[in-house]
C-alpha cells in the first residue's frame, strides 16, 4: 500500500505511443508517476485521480525539462506515504 515505486526505462519517440507508469489503488484512486505523449518527449505530465463512478477529480502538472528524454535511459519513481 506505501512505499516507493520506481522504473528505470527509456520512453519511445514518436506519434502513436502514450507510455506511463502508474498505480490504481482502492477507492478508484489512480497516481500517475509519469505518462508522456510521445510527439513532445520533453513534456511529461504527472497527476492524481479520484474516480467516482462516471466522473474523474483529479489535479495534474505537465512539467517540460528541454530535454528529449527518448534518447536514453532515465529512473522515475513516486513515493507514497
């Protein structure tokens, strides 16, 4: 239920892919440590869900590190306590 979750990966490039690397918990509460629309693989949007039913309440950040973070491996990790 806690702890720290981390993937080491390198992202594809290109249009058509959408990786991420999240959690689903109980409740319909989802953590997204990263997802990354990969035309902008500088871009990489993180974010908390809260799903009721047919609805999403969530606050989210796209945050661009003027890197292109295709070209090589990275470590991501989200801790939760």
């Amino acid at each position: 239920m806690y702890g720290r979750f981390e993937i080491r990966c390198k992202i594809p490039y290109g249009e058509g892919f959408w990786p991420a690397f999240w959690s689903f918990g109980g409740n319909g509460t989802e953590i997204d440590a990263f997802e990354f629309g990969c035309q902008d693989p500088q871009h990489i949007h993180v974010g908390i869900h809260k799903w009721n039913g047919s609805s999403d309440i969530g606050k989210g950040a796209g945050i661009n590190y003027g890197i292109d973070l295709s070209q090589s491996f990275h470590v991501y990790s989200s801790d939760w306590d």
